[in-house]
C-alpha cells in the first residue's frame, strides 16, 4: 500500500460513515474527497510547504467529529441556511490543489452561513467561537472541519471575530470563504488559541468588490503545529490591510501563508506580520503579492518583522513580489533580530530586573499589532494574554 493510500484509507472510513446530505452537497462532497484522495497530504518536497511538515496529522488515525459552536450574531442578522447557497458555497476556497481545503469540503456538515444585508452598518461584531472540548477516555483523537462562508452586501458595514480553542489532542482544519460587495468594510480578526497539543490547519479565502474595504487580523497564540493561510483577490479600487501576530515557544510551529491578488488596477494593499519565537520553536512567513498585467497604480506594501529570543528558535521567511504591470508602487522587506542589548541595559541601569525587561520589550514589539485590534473587549483579552504569556517564558 502506498503512503498515499495508507494516510487517506483511514479518512475514507469515516468519509463513508458521514450523515445524510442534500444532493449539491454530497456531489460537492464526493468530488472533493475525490481529489483529497489524488492529492494526498502535501510534504516538504512541495514548495508551498518546504518548512512545515505535515506527518505528525497524516500519521495520526483521527475520528471525525464537530467542534461545538458558539454564534453571537447582532441585530439585525440571522443565521442563513446553507442550502440557500447552493453554487456560492466552495467558489472561491478550490480544493483542487489544496488537499486540507479538499478535505474540509469532504466533510461538509454544519455550515455556518452569515449573510449582511446590502447597506447594513453592524455595529456589535459578529463572533463565532470554534471549540473542541476535551475528549476523555477517546480511543483515537478527533478530527473536525469548521466551514464558514460570510457574505457582505455592498456599502456594508461589519467586523467578525473568528476565534478557535479546545483541550486535548485534536485537529482542527477550518476553511472560510469571504466575500465582500462593491464599498463593503469588513474588519475580520481570526484568534487562534488552540491547545499545546492540537494541529491547525486553516484557510481563508477573500474576495473584494470595487472600491471595498477589508482588514484581516491574523492572531496565532497556540497549538503544537500551525498553518495559516490568508488568501486576497481585490478587485478596482480595492483595499486590503493583513496584520499578523505569532508567538510560539517551546516546540510550536506555526507557518503564516499569504497571498495577495492585485486582479484590477488602483488597489492598495498593506501587509504586516510579527514574529515572536522562544525555546527550540520554529516559524515561517510566505507573503507573495501578486501584480496582474492590468492592474496599473497599485500600492503595495509587505512587511515580515521577528524576534528571536533564544539561540535554538528558527524562523525562515520570503516575502515575493510578482509585478507584470509597469506602472505600479511596491516594496517588500523582512527583519529577524534579537532584543536590544542596549535597551536591556538601559531598562535594568533604572531598576528593572533582566525578566521584566526582558518582557517590556517583547511586549513593546508585539503591540504595535495589538493596537490595531479596533474592538476593545477582543483588545483587551488580548493584551491579558500576552501579558501573561511573555510573564510565563521571561
């Protein structure tokens, strides 16, 4: 048996024991298991994932599950039902060479579906909590495949907080589709607070109207191995700022992909990402910013920036550049560095112990994303738990 038949016989078990679904689905169903099945699980022999290795979940012999889901939804929304959307739901998240977002369409179950009207202006952010609780006495460890799709009318208003958590051993892989009208705002925030011993696998796909407005916050706090990927096409006149922050320690990885989609011209993009890693962790950052032929006066910027506070911490970064129009701003850049022994002395010269110190500056170098958190009780969960986290490991 083949390494490829070996990892995907025991998901076709499952595949097979799955609930009863309408027709559109199980189609969509049936051809996506079809090409995880094709695909296999990626390794480090496939660029897109040269630095993270995939073995420890394809190894794993995972029962399918669901994480328990809390939605907080303002007024005036409601939850949609998914077989509204029949031909809108996996348009824009193809897992045709993607084997996790192959998977996760495998598995399509309970959709989360939020729709805002044209013109709405939510003033209360939308939250969805993904939560996998502890499974005691499990044989084999659980498997779940939160799908979203969010649809926002044009000239809308919103912001979303997609948070997942759990205890245990387990593997979430989460796949988002967003799709934003012409003049649509939406400020969206993904935290990730996993456990230590849990594999995330997660992927958003966003698609911008004319002139729109998108904002991602990417906030990766947990789990023992972590992959992000945030996906962007911006249509004419489009903006779209990704920030990201990650912090691992001990023997955490977490690997941030990004792709920006320049499709139409006079868009602006703004990437910014931050790296903390301590003990023997390990990161990676792959931006690319993709500039099509048309796109003429796009403005873009991508910035990777990592704090390395131990010898053995490891951090392999590559922002790209695709440029084929020639009237157009872009720059790129990435930094890795460690504290500023200059700052340490002066901060310990006025008193401060080397751990405080120590913490103070790493905090100062994760704050400048923290600030851009915009909803203030998410804010200030936030600054509780990095004051916390960089206590614990100063």
């Amino acid at each position: 048996m083949t390494a490829v038949a070996e990892h995907t016989g025991a998901w076709l078990a499952e595949f097979t024991r799955q609930p009863a679904a309408a027709p559109w689905i199980r189609q969509l169903r049936e051809a996506a298991f079809e090409r995880f099945a094709g695909l296999g699980f990626p390794t480090t022999h496939d660029e897109e994932w040269r630095f993270t290795n995939v073995a420890p979940i394809a190894r794993t012999r995972f029962r399918a599950g669901a994480a328990t889901r809390l939605l907080t939804l303002p007024e005036p929304l409601r939850e949609a039902p998914v077989d509204a959307f029949e031909g809108r739901l996996a348009r824009h998240a193809a897992f045709e060479q993607n084997a996790f977002v192959a998977l996760n369409t495998a598995f399509l179950d309970e959709v989360t579906v939020i729709q805002v009207p044209r013109g709405a202006v939510i003033e209360q952010p939308i939250e969805i909590v993904y939560e996998v609780p502890e499974q005691a006495g499990a044989a084999d460890p659980v498997a779940v495949q939160p799908r979203t799709l969010i649809l926002v009318g044009a000239a809308a208003q919103c912001a979303i907080v997609e948070t997942y958590r759990g205890a245990g051993r387990y593997f979430t892989n989460a796949v988002t589709e967003i799709v934003a009208g012409e003049g649509a705002v939406v400020d969206h925030y993904k935290v990730q607070r996993e456990s230590s011993e849990a594999f995330h696998v997660g992927a958003h796909y966003v698609s911008l109207g004319r002139s729109a407005n998108f904002t991602s916050n990417s906030l990766a706090l947990g789990g023992a191995l972590v992959r992000n990927d945030v996906s962007v096409t911006l249509s004419e006149g489009s903006d779209a700022t990704l920030n990201g922050l990650y912090i691992v320690n001990g023997t955490q990885h977490v690997d941030n992909h990004t792709a920006i989609d320049h499709a139409k011209p006079h868009g602006t993009s703004h990437e910014l990402y931050k790296g903390i890693l301590d003990g023997k962790a390990s990161a990676v950052f792959n931006g690319r910013v993709l500039v099509r032929k048309d796109a003429q006066k796009t403005d873009s910027k991508q910035t990777n920036k990592n704090l390395v506070l131990s010898d053995e911490a490891v951090i392999d970064t590559k922002p790209e550049l695709q440029i084929l129009a020639d009237d157009v701003r872009c720059t790129h850049g990435a930094t890795i560095g460690q504290l500023d022994g200059e700052a340490m002395f002066y901060l310990q010269s006025r008193g401060i112990g080397k751990s405080d110190a120590r913490s103070l500056l790493t905090w100062a170098f994760a704050q400048d994303i923290v600030d851009r958190v915009r909803i203030v009780p998410l804010r200030n969960s936030l600054e509780r738990i990095l004051f916390e986290k960089f206590h614990e490991h100063a």
